[in-house]
C-alpha cells in the first residue's frame, strides 16, 4: 500500500484497480487485492507485442484472436518495440469492426462475480 498512498499523496488519485504482474493470479492474490480496495483485472486478449514480431503480427494476433469480443481487455506493452507504430491501425481496425474503447473502471463488475481460466469476469 506504500505505492497506492505515495500516488494519492502526488497526484489525489485514489487507485482501485489492480492487474497482477505476469497475470499470476489465484484466490489469495484476488482476496488480498479486495482486502486492499481494490479490483483485480485481467486480460483476454494478448498482442503478444512483447515477442517483437511486428507491427502486422499484432494486429493480426489481436484482431483474429479467438477471445476478442465484447469485454475484452487487451494486453499491449508501452515498452515494447512495435506497439506504439501498431495502435493507431489497431484502434481503427476495431472501431471498423464494430468495437468500442472504454476505461477499464467502465468495464469492469464491482461484485458478484467470478473470474474464468481465461482471465473474464463473469457476473454470478
């Protein structure tokens, strides 16, 4: 919690949302994140942008993805090399497709819910 009050304390911010590193999760990581006020995410959508393959490679991996529809929450890398050249055609790939962008806070169930294998909040 020492990073979630020293973001409060600069910017007034108060952080709820919390996406496990490497997307390692289990019950206790869940309750623990609850425990602290916050909402653990997770993706179901992997630009895999990380591997470096391209910019055609992300978009391709993460518009023909066997995951993507309406919910879904993509993982892209700000430090990887080719993310940055591939959103803007990404972006206007799936607006054509019919999607939409939305925070993440907008997205999300705040309770009575469950997370799947593949990463998804399901409402219970």
């Amino acid at each position: 919690m020492k990073v979630h009050t020293k973001v409060q304390e600069l910017t007034g911010y108060e952080m709820f949302l919390f996406r496990p590193p490497y997307g390692d999760y289990d019950n206790a990581v869940v309750k623990t994140a609850k425990d602290c006020g916050y909402f653990t995410i997770q993706w179901d959508v992997d630009s895999l942008d990380w591997k470096d393959y391209g910019v055609d490679s992300i978009i391709k991996t993460v518009t023909q993805h066997k995951h993507l529809g309406n919910g879904s929450i993509i993982l892209c890398h700000n430090g990887a090399k080719f993310t940055s050249q591939a959103l803007d055609t990404l972006i206007a790939t799936l607006k054509n497709e019919g999607y939409s962008f939305v925070p993440i806070s907008e997205l999300i169930y705040k309770d009575n819910y469950h997370m799947n294998h593949e990463g998804r909040q399901i409402k219970n």
